[in-house]
C-alpha cells in the first residue's frame, strides 16, 4: 500500500509553530478591536467567508492564502511558454498589434511590460489617432526621458473627456522638443481652447518636421484667432518640412520665414488667382511638392493662378475639370510629377469627367511616352457609375540625368483617348500597358476611334476576378497589338473556383486561344506568356502561344491610382 505524500518533519513543525504564533497574533488584534471574550468565539468560528464577521481563523488564512497565491505567480512566470519568449520576439508580437492592443496587453504580466518598454523606438514612438490625452501624457513622457522622437498622428478633443481645457496644451508645450510629427484636430474645440493650444505652439521645436492643422472651428474672432498664431515654433524648427492645413489655408502665412519646408498641402482653397494663398506658396523657396484640394469660386477672370517654379510634383483635385483652365502652365513642362483628380464629394450620376480639351495641356510636347496603367471599374460606394483613370509615364532620355515625367488622371471621360493628342500620349506611344478592371460586375470598355496600338510590346491585362465572360473578350475598344511580344494575365483575387486548387482559377485552353488571336499580334509566337491567379486546361497548348511559359501564385497587387502620386507628403523622413 503506497503512503501519503506528507511534508518533511522539520518544515511541518515549523509551519505548526507558525500557524499557532498567527493565531495568538490574530487574537490579539481582535481583542484591541472588542471587548467580547474570544476564547468562545475561537471554538465555533470557521474561516470568514464574503461578507461574514472577521475572526481568528480569517486573518490567518487569508494570510496563507496569499502566500499560496504568490507561489503560484511565481511558478507560472517560471515555467510558462509566454514568459520564456525572448523579448526581440516579443517586442515583434507586440508590433503586429493595435496601439490600445499593444497598451493592454502590456499589462498581462510584469515580464510582457518588461519586454515592451525595452523597445520604445519601435513600438512607442508613434501614437495613432486618440482622445486619451492623459494616456498621451504617459508615452511621451516615457519617450521624452530616452530622448526619442514621437510621431502624433492626429490629437484632437471630442468634448466628451473630463479634463482641463488647457491640458493637452500643456502636454504638447512640454514635449514639444521631441516631437517629430505633429497633426491637430480642432473642429471640436472652443474659441479658448484654441488660443490656449496656439500658446503651447510658440515653444522652439528642433525636431518637428511634419506639422498638420486640421479643421479650425469657425468663429467670427478669427482676426484674433489668427493672431493667436503668431510666432508658432518660436520661429526655431529647423527640420520642419512639411505643411498640411485643412480649411484654413490663411495660416500659411505663419511658415513663411521657415525656408527648410520643402511640401505644402492645402485643403479648402478657393480657386481663383486672386485667393493669397497662391501669392503665399512663392514664399517658400525650398517648395517642391504641393497637394491641392481647391473649392468652387463662381466669378471667372482672365487673371491666371501661378505655381512656384520650384514645384516638381504637383497633386491638385478639382470641383469640375473646367477649373484646370485657370492655371498658368507654363512651368507644367518641369514638374516631374503631376496628379489630376475630381474631387469624390462630387463623383455622382451628374459629375463631370475629365475632357480631353482639359487633359491635353499635360501632355503637349516634349512628352515622350514609354509606360501606361489604366483602371477601369466602379468607384466606391457609386456602384452605378464607373470611372476610368490612366497614369503614364515618360520615356527615360539617356542624355540627362532628370528622371522621367509622370502623369496621372482620375475619372476620365472615356471618349478622350479619342482624340489624336490624347491618344499620340498614351495608347499610341507608350510601349508597355497595364489594363486593369476592378470590379466583380460586367464592365465594358469605352469604344475608341483609334484601335491599333503599333508601339506596345509588353501587355498585361488585370482583373479583379476572371470568368468566362471577360477573358473572351477583355480588349478595351476592340483594340489590337500587331507589335506584342510579351503577355501578362493577372488576377487580383485568389479565390477558388470550382474546377482550380486553392491559389487559382482554371479556365479552358479555347478562352486563352480566342483571347490571343482578338490581340491580333502578327509574331507566330510570344516571346513570353505570364500567369498569375488562373491557369488554362491542357497546359500543352500554351507553348503553341509562347516560347516561355511562366506561373507564378496568388492574387496581384490592384493597381491604385486613386493614391496621390504625393503620398510621400504624408510620411515621415527617418
């Protein structure tokens, strides 16, 4: 018969003693608290439960119960898989991570908040989107004390946080000397709120090298408001660089004496020459990108806007394409990269596309094309309505050093390409093309006048999805290629179908065969035929197409040219 487990005799002893010490103790402690007789009490009691009297018993066994519970914690930090992860891999978990997620699950065990703190360049130094101003206060001062610069996506109040109004002034105002990127929302703030908030920002920032202001509340103190404003940085932020002011284009006028910015984004701003935010942009002779989203301005003059010779890349986004008409081109032929869009507030059933008379001053001469990606589908939330969009990249000229021009537009008509400069630009110059269609629905290519496409050599035709219907005829405007020496079909999603494996869509070797001879290529074969997210059935026919045969998994990357080819304003230089 195999004995009971019992403990060694010495630490039995020892712990008897101990319990019968606590218990003298315990009662003693009672007896200062009471003058009820104990020894009667000590007989019947049994340990407290939730919400009994307290005893004898009760004081010490919660004090055993402690101790068993600090024992536990210790063996699970000693022989728990999650504590013995080295803290590099943690530190890469916590990456994957949400911020609040990040927040929270540093607080699962003193090891996790160990590993998170060793890390603080990588995993603090970039605070999203908050309201928690305390929480805010918290990560950079843990930043501050190493001296690492902090990223503040976007702080704002939402009138629902129960702290002083100048509280976040502060924090900011105390920080200020690593903050590298500042963006502030203040649609929700009160006429004081903000000039307290202006006087936290006339503190020298050496570090900030991305500044945002976002919707000001309107108040009819603006002249004061403005006012408030003054002297922003103390005038010292050497690294500033770029400039981003949603709606409230007038405080431009605050940088002006900080030549280091080099891009400027304006949200709201009429469209008109006579608007003194386009006399303001000549002030900044470092300004080479600049983002516009202009407004309507109903009264039309002769007098034209003029961009800064210094600009290289230039986003605008208009009401309606005629007010591209205002703009001086004459320095369009040095921009290098020039993006050209509708504004999405009125991408409706009545908005108008971009003509080609509106196009074409982009494109004149010397513009010599090589490449072109073009997108057709539906746009968003209008699923009724489809938008097609080009971007077309210049010819690289061997004799210069200066890279190549590009040009972008979004929601074009489609009877542009139609017309002979247009068309001498894109589809009849370029020698490598990019036709993507993104959307589930049947999708018909805008017809064109001009159907033969004698430069391109390299052609690759993207869907969304892939079905029988637009891989028999997918050409848009029954264009053909007699000079097509490679093909590329892609698929953007990798879903299954019925007939394929898990990464691709398998269709009848006829399809591809009807689909080459619409290209109408006068080669007797390509050179090579790529294949990405769908395959053909027999296979031993495709080299009946193509010298090189290759496959290649999964879904492609759609092509996005909604993006700003000025994206870039919006990163932050490392």
């Amino acid at each position: 018969m195999q004995l009971q487990p019992v403990l060694p005799i010495d630490r039995f002893n020892t712990l008897q003693l101990a319990v019968h010490d606590a218990c003298v103790a315990a009662t003693a402690t009672l007896a200062l608290q009471s003058d009820v007789h104990f020894a009667e009490q000590i007989r019947v009691s049994r340990p407290a439960q939730n919400g009994s009297p307290t005893t004898v018993f009760s004081l010490v066994l919660d004090a055993v119960w402690s101790g068993l519970q600090n024992y536990a914690q210790q063996q699970n930090v000693l022989h728990s898989a999650a504590t013995r992860v080295v803290p590099e891999i943690m530190c890469e978990i916590f990456a994957y991570l949400s911020f609040e997620d990040r927040i929270s699950t540093s607080h699962v065990c003193h090891k996790w908040r160990d590993a998170s703190l060793a890390f603080p360049a990588r995993l603090w130094s970039t605070v999203p989107d908050t309201t928690r101003l305390r929480d805010m206060e918290s990560l950079l001062a843990r930043t501050g004390a190493r001296g690492l610069p902090v990223d503040l996506m976007r702080v704002y109040r939402d009138g629902s946080d129960q702290i002083p109004s100048d509280f976040g002034a502060k924090i900011i105002a105390s920080h200020m000397f690593h903050i590298r990127t500042l963006k502030l929302c203040m649609g929700a703030c009160s006429f004081d709120q903000v000039c307290k908030l202006a006087d936290a920002l006339h503190t020298a920032a050496p570090l900030v090298r991305t500044f945002c202001l976002l919707s000001l509340p309107y108040n009819a103190n603006e002249d004061r408001m403005f006012l408030a404003w003054q002297n922003v940085f103390a005038g010292n932020a050497p690294l500033l660089q770029h400039v981003e002011l949603h709606n409230c284009w007038r405080y431009l006028f605050l940088f002006g004496d900080f030549s280091s910015i080099r891009s400027i984004a304006l949200l709201g701003v009429p469209f008109y020459a006579g608007c003194p935010a386009w006399q303001a942009l000549h002030a900044f002779p470092s300004l080479e990108k600049l983002e516009i989203l202009g407004t309507p301005y109903p009264r039309r003059n002769d007098e034209k806007i003029v961009l800064p010779d210094t600009v290289t890349h230039l986003a605008m986004t208009v009401d309606i394409g005629k007010d591209l008409a205002r703009l001086d081109l004459t320095v369009i032929d040095i921009i290098l990269s020039v993006y050209i869009s509708v504004s999405s507030l009125h991408l409706d059933e009545l908005a108008t596309p971009l003509a080609a008379t509106e196009i074409e001053p982009f494109l004149r001469d010397p513009f010599h094309p090589h490449s072109m990606v073009v997108t057709y589908g539906t746009l968003g939330h209008y699923a009724w309505r489809c938008k097609l969009g080009f971007s077309v990249l210049e010819q690289e000229d061997d004799t210069t050093t200066r890279p190549p021009k590009m040009r972008t537009f979004l929601d074009v008509d489609q009877y542009a390409f139609s017309h002979p400069p247009i068309w001498k630009s894109t589809f009849g110059g370029v020698t490598a093309l990019v036709l993507y269609v993104g959307s589930y629905k049947d999708v018909n290519w805008p017809k064109m006048d001009f159907a033969v496409c004698g430069n391109i050599k390299e052609l690759t035709i993207q869907h969304l999805r892939w079905d029988t219907d637009n891989i028999a005829d997918p050409i848009p405007g029954g264009m053909t290629f007699p000079g097509l020496r490679i093909l590329t079909l892609l698929t953007t999603s990798s879903e299954a179908t019925s007939r394929g494996d898990e990464t691709r869509q398998t269709f009848d070797f006829d399809d591809l065969a009807e689909l080459t001879r619409r290209l109408s290529y006068t080669a007797q074969t390509l050179e090579q035929l790529r294949l990405r997210g769908l395959d053909f059935v027999p296979r031993s026919g495709l080299y009946d197409i193509a010298d090189d045969v290759r496959f290649e998994e999964g879904g492609a990357e759609a092509p996005d040219l909604q993006q700003s080819p000025a994206r870039w304003m919006y990163e932050v230089d490392t």
